[in-house]
C-alpha cells in the first residue's frame, strides 16, 4: 500500500521562516507543505497560491474524502470473478489492497489530491473566527438621483406638488423658493417667452427655479452648479439673465411710482391713519448691500466701503405703506451718502422737473400742499421730500410731534428693506460679480413686491444699525424747493399739534 508522508523539503527541520533549527540565518521565504508517496514524486503547493483557491471548492473535496473514509477498506471496489486459471498476479488485482497499488491509480491520485486540498483548508484561518476577523468590503452603493434634476423638478412640480393641500403645498414651495406656487407660476409665465428666445436648454421654469432658490438662500454659483448637476459657468449665466429679465421685463409692471389718482388718494389715507399727517404717498431711505468680493484695484476698495465698514452697493427705494417699493435706484458705491445717490437718481429727476405731477393738493393753514415723501435727516429738505426738524428731539413741542410722525411713517421703508433682505439672503451677502450686482439687486426688489402684493407671509426683518451723520448742503438750483419745503413742513407741524395738542 502507497504511504503518504508530510515531510520537509530541506533536511533540517524549517520552522517557516527559512531558519534552521540551531541555526542564526534569517531568511524569508514561501512557506511550502510538501506530500512525499512511496510510488510517485512528492507534490508541492507554494501557500502563497491558496488564496486563489475557492474555499468552497476546497470544502468539496474535503467532504469527498470523508465519505470516502467511511466506506468499509475491506469490501472490495471491483468484484472478483472466479477462475481456476486465474494466476497469482490477476487475483492480487481483483483485491481491495492490490486495486490501490496497482497501475489503475485514478482513484487513489484523486483521494490522495483530496487529502491534500482537505488538510490545506483546515489550515487556513477560519474567516468567521473572532480571533481573527476578516472585514468583509461593504459594496459602495450607486450615487443616488439628485434631487434637483429635471426630471426630479418635474415630478414634483407636477404630481407631488398637487397631491398636498394648498397651505402646505405653499409652505414647501417658499422653504425652497422663497415664494407660494402661485406666484412662482405668475413669474414663469412672464418670463417664459423672453427665457425662450434665448434658446436655452434646460426648461423655463427649472431655470426660474435655480434662480430663485439662490436668491432665496444666498447659494454661491459653485453649491448650486453641485446641487443640479450643472457647470458653475452655467448657473451664473442661467442667474444673470433670469435676473436681467427681472429688472427691465417687469419692473415697469411692478414697480411704478402711484400716479393714477385712485392708487395716490388709497395710499396717502393709509400713512395718515398711521401718522396723521395728511397727503404723505411714500417714505424713502437707503441701505448698503454687501458684496462678497470686489476687483483688486485699490480704488473700488475706498469708493464702495459703506459707512459700516464692509464693501458694498447703495440701495436706494421709496416704500408706500404696504411696504411695497414704488421706486428703485441701484447706481452709487456704498461709499456715497444717501443724499448724492438721490441727486442722481431718476425719481429726483422726475420730481423736481414737474415730469411726475401729482393732483391731491390739499391746503394746511394757507399753504397748498402736494403729495409728499419723508425721509430721515440725511436727505435734502425739499417741496416734495420732507425731513425732520432735529434729528436729536431739540425742537418745540410741536416740531417734536411732527418729528416722531414722521419717522412714523419712514419705518414702513425700513421694514420693506428689512422684509428684502429676509426674503432674499443673496443679498446679506451678495455673491455675484459686481457688474451683474445692480440688477441681481432690482431684480429681488420686483420679487419682493410680488410677495407683497400676493399678500405673502413676512419674514423677521433684518434691520441695518441706526444712521448718524451732519444733514446734505442744499444746492443752489435747490433753494427754491427747500424754502417751500420748509414752509410746509413748519404748517404740518403747526396743524399737527393743534388737532393732537395731548400728544
């Protein structure tokens, strides 16, 4: 019967690491389990090879050699046949015994290879055991969809949108635009046609809604480009020209000084309920918007930091009191005072040129008085903008109650530019490059008055630190309108303090 023997390859006895026993020599090598049969060469299998090997596949072989074992070695595997002529050599083949030794040796090759593969699984450390953990690698799951694709956009402005009640559908729709469905859709449909014309590839109203949701937010073009899967460079031009179209599209439609007599008599009734000052339509102030970076050239650094310290743009609005812009001007670095950015405003233009007439003239104590602005002690005092008496409380009693009227009314301004800044972050921190700053600006006032107009929930505003500062020079070509001015202002207080002497 063949024997099968573990021996060593080298005559001194190796402990695995290529050192003979008694020996100092440090050398590493493969290790080596050698087989060595009577019968045949010795099989050798380098360890380094097993991890190639299936573990199942050796597990087979494994279970084959125990049921191999488990049959009786004595009944024999080919029966005998007896023959009187049969010689020795033939009924040595027909034994059990003789069948494993003889030139057939197919079955023992193939449990001596199982016996091999068996103990060689049994040596390879059990993955399972705790002793000796193997980290099985977690498959990295697929990116999932954005969110914010296309077709993700339509989905949800199409089918889940509507499958919620309209408060919350509403709700949804401003936590991520900033505005209801409905005025979302009011503003997709104007601008659709103009978006069209610039063969744009992405839908209008996607585009509207990139737009609005980094006005809302204040996203950078780098975050949004990451959110929809877009380049940077093309949230940028997506931006400007959605802004662009916001600011000269619509503005005359929603942003237009109260000239028709019902809107001019609707408005001056409301400041005088909360003032009691008669014929006030409007209240004007200014506030810088910071910008996030500015060119290198030393000189835009001077001109455009504000009176706060941070770089920025002067914007300048006239409020009525539902806190609705009805003029708009973005044309000074934050440097300037509010009085020269006025001066050089459309609306001054307008007004001291008789170019904007308004016909609710009243008389206060002999003096006809047309319909008004106020505004604090850093703008001129004119016929048609009137200004404190003393910015401090230093006057007569009834110059003190015209005072505290009229800065009354000038906070509606201050809450509408709050309100602004609330509804659209950009502008907390405006993140666009300083030739696209002054219509990105516009553009979120026309989006405001639509909120204001729709009746839209006011956010907390956000309110810039109190103003101080000397009153403007008065121009000469202004002396005229500031003597008018001065005796109007003189009458309303006079009027004031007569019909709210308590006060």
């Amino acid at each position: 019967m063949m024997m099968v023997s573990r021996c060593g390859c080298r005559q001194a006895q190796d402990d695995g690491w290529g050192r003979a026993r008694g020996r100092g020599r440090l050398k590493r090598r493969p290790k080596q389990i050698c087989f060595r049969f009577q019968t045949s060469s010795a099989i050798t299998i380098h360890q380094p090879l097993l991890p190639i090997m299936d573990q199942s596949f050796l597990l087979m072989l494994s279970t084959l050699l125990h049921l191999h074992n488990y049959l009786d070695p004595t009944i024999s595997l080919l029966p005998s046949t007896p023959s009187s002529a049969s010689s020795p050599s033939s009924a040595s083949l027909n034994s059990p015994t003789s069948l494993l030794s003889s030139s057939s040796a197919a079955p023992l090759l193939f449990f001596t290879i199982a016996s091999v593969l068996s103990f060689i699984a049994s040596s390879r450390p059990n993955p399972t055991s705790p002793s000796s953990p193997t980290p099985t690698p977690t498959p990295t799951p697929p990116p999932p969809s954005s969110d914010y694709s296309v077709s993700a956009f339509r989905a949800f402005s199409t089918d889940h949108i509507w499958s919620l009640e309209a408060p919350l559908r509403d709700a949804q729709w401003r936590s991520l635009y900033g505005l209801s469905h409905p005025v979302f859709t009011t503003i997709v449909d104007k601008l659709k046609p103009h978006i069209a014309l610039s063969n744009l590839s992405l839908p209008s109203d996607y585009a509207v809604a990139m737009v609005l949701s980094r006005l809302c937010h204040g996203f950078s073009a780098k975050t949004l480009a990451s959110r929809f899967s877009l380049e940077p460079y093309l949230v940028s031009k997506i931006t400007n020209m959605v802004t662009r179209l916001l600011a000269t599209k619509l503005y005359a439609e929603f942003i237009k000084i109260p000239v028709s007599r019902r809107r001019l008599i609707e408005t001056t009734q409301a400041f005088e309920e909360l003032t009691s000052l008669p014929n006030m339509c409007g209240a004007i102030d200014g506030s810088p918007i910071k910008l996030r970076r500015l060119p290198a050239d030393q000189n835009f650094s001077t001109n455009y930091n504000c009176r706060f310290g941070y770089p920025s743009v002067l914007l300048q609005v006239v409020a009525d009191n539902k806190k609705i812009f009805w003029d708009v001007c973005v044309k000074a670095p934050g440097g300037s005072d509010d009085a020269s950015h006025f001066r050089d405003s459309l609306t001054y233009h307008r007004l001291t040129s008789g170019d904007v007439v308004w016909d609710n003239v009243i008389n206060v104590r002999g003096h006809h008085v047309r319909p008004y602005i106020v505004g604090d002690w850093g703008y001129p005092l004119l016929s048609f903008l009137l200004t404190p008496f003393s910015p401090n409380g230093m006057g007569t009693p009834a110059q003190n109650l015209f005072d505290g009227m009229l800065m009354k009314g000038r906070s509606v301004v201050v809450d509408a530019i709050g309100l602004l800044k609330a509804r659209w972050k950009i502008l907390q921190d405006l993140n666009v490059g300083l030739s696209h700053a002054p219509q990105t600006i516009v553009a979120c006032c026309v989006l405001h008055n639509l909120c204001q107009i729709a009746k839209e929930p006011e956010p907390e505003p956000l309110r810039d630190p109190d103003e101080t500062g000397p009153a403007p020079n008065i121009l000469d070509s202004e002396k005229s309108l500031c003597y008018y001015g001065e005796s109007v202002r003189q009458a309303l207080a006079d009027d004031l303090h007569h019909r709210l002497p308590s006060r």
